[in-house]
C-alpha cells in the first residue's frame, strides 16, 4: 500500500501477522519496539519482524509506502533484529512498479518477478545508523529517559556517572555492552532524531539545533556526518 499525511499521526501500538517493510518515500517518521528506538528518514525503511508489537509515528507531512510479506516456511529473510535499512533506487522503483499489481498477482508473471526482486533487495540492504536501543540497567533507562526527554542536557560522561552512582569505566561499560554503542554515539544518534522530527514540524535548522543542545550549525553539521558514517 502506499499513504500520504499532510500532518503529523500517532499510529499507536500494533502488530502484523506478515512482516513489514515500511519504506520512507518523504519525510520523517519514528518508531518503537519493547527495546529500541528508530528514526526512519526518507531514503531508508524500517523492516518489521512479523508478529513483533511496533508503535510508528509520522512527523509533518509524509509519503510512505508498505510491502507486507509472508513469513512461509523456507522464505530467507534476515527478520531480526528489527532494524532500518537504506531502500536503494532499485529497491524503490520495484516497490513503485509491484504496487500497481493488483493483490492477487501472478505469482509466475511480472508480480512474481517484482516480489523476487524486492525480497532479494531487502535482504542484501545495508542497516542504516538509526537504532537506538534500550540498555536494560534500570538506571541507564533513566539516564535514556531525560535524554529522551531533554536532548539538550549538557553533562559529560563524568558527570552522568556521579549522577547514577557508578563510575565511569562502569557506566561506559555496561552501557556499549547493552546497547551496542558507546554513549556519545548513542547521544548523538538521540539528538540527530530530534534534529529531523523539528525540522520535519516546520523548524528551521538553527532553531533544531539549539533545542538539542549544539551551539552552532557547524557542531550539528559536523554530528551529523558522525552518524552518517
């Protein structure tokens, strides 16, 4: 299927039977499972393990498109973990082409050969620097929590650290241990979904900025690359 929103929509908590390719042709949207948090920008898609509760939330105006597919026995598709992937070109003109198939295609036509395609896509894309998990220490939760809440505080690693009663070899530790990452990746992950929801509500860039903390667009630019690389 394919959707437009003119205005920012809050999907809820769901689940699908099939997996999910939800696929950002425009804009920005977020997403949540039990554990991690996704930013999914245009130019990439959050691929949806079948069965797993999801929220998605869609900020100002976006276009979208969805491939849900049947988790049969034998299909190889890499569902976990949930994760963001970049949609190629090629991967976003055979969606565009597969959706003016109608729903029962011809699985030995050009809809079987769109699907093939499309699968085999999905499965050789690269994951897109866009998760943010959850560390399951509860007072790293908290620390995620005002972070998520307030990007722009401005504590460095020391300080966090006295803040939750752990050293600092602790807290980093068990931080990039449970999530995967150190915590400035993970901060600066944070502040970028933040940067992209403003700027997709209308905000300008200066303005985005400054509410997660940067004191200049030179320091945000330059955050940016980190996590583009």
């Amino acid at each position: 299927m394919t959707r437009a929103y003119e205005q920012s929509v809050d999907f809820g908590w769901h689940s699908h039977r099939r997996g999910q390719l939800l696929q950002i042709i425009d804009g920005f949207m977020t997403a949540r499972t039990a554990d991690t948090s996704f930013i999914i920008p245009s130019g990439y898609g959050l691929l949806i393990t079948p069965g797993i509760p999801h929220a998605v939330h869609s900020h100002g105006r976006v276009s979208m498109q969805s491939i849900y597919i049947e988790p049969e026995p034998g299909l190889d598709m890499p569902w976990e973990p949930v994760r963001v992937i970049a949609t190629s070109p090629l991967l976003s003109a055979t969606i565009k082409a597969f959706l003016d198939q109608p729903t029962l295609y011809d699985e030995q036509g050009r809809g079987g050969h769109l699907a093939a395609l499309i699968l085999e896509e999905i499965v050789h894309a690269q994951e897109g620097p866009f998760a943010l998990p959850m560390p399951s220490d509860k007072r790293l939760q908290r620390l995620c929590r005002d972070l998520t809440e307030t990007p722009s505080i401005d504590l460095d690693i020391d300080q966090w650290a006295d803040n939750l009663g752990m050293s600092r070899r602790t807290m980093t530790r068990k931080f990039r241990s449970q999530t995967g990452m150190s915590f400035a990746e993970w901060r600066r992950r944070l502040r970028m979904a933040h940067v992209m929801r403003r700027q997709a509500e209308g905000a300008r860039l200066e303005e985005a900025a400054t509410d997660v903390g940067y004191r200049s667009l030179s320091s945000l630019r330059k955050a940016m690359r980190g996590v583009a690389t």
